[in-house]
C-alpha cells in the first residue's frame, strides 16, 4: 500500500512510486522508482532526511515530502 515519504518508517527502504511534478526533484535524481532510506525525520514539521540510492542524503521539507508516494521494498 503505497504511503508518502512523511510517515513512512525511519531506516526503511523504499521505492518512490510518485513525485509532483516539481522540476528541481527530478534533477536531484528523485523520481518514480528511485530507491530511497529514510535516514531521520525531524519533529513539529522539520525536514525528513533521505538516502538516495545509497549514494548520497538528501533533505526534503514536510510539504515536499507529503506528496512523495512510496512504498516499503522487501528485506532482503
């Protein structure tokens, strides 16, 4: 069931199954199918931190990341 990178666990592996149509995310390597980690989410609204592909982190606002859809990939 897909959820959005919000409320999403910490230190979980997911895959973004849907992206607003925000140009800079796409640059930023963000998009449909991408494999992300959750590395923190800070409270009363602060950013949530992402692994992105286990290359590098990236810090998303809780407005972005509310429209990120993802969902948890297996363990493997």
């Amino acid at each position: 069931m897909p959820i959005n990178l919000y409320v999403a666990d910490k230190k979980s592996r997911f895959q973004v199954t849907s992206v607003p149509n925000i140009g800079l995310l796409e640059s930023m390597g963000l998009r449909s199918g991408t494999h992300v980690t959750i590395q923190n989410r800070y409270a009363l609204g602060g950013p949530v931190i992402l692994r992105v592909e286990d290359a590098y982190d990236l810090a998303l606002g809780k407005d972005i990341a509310l429209q990120i859809g993802v969902e948890q990939v297996a363990a493997s």
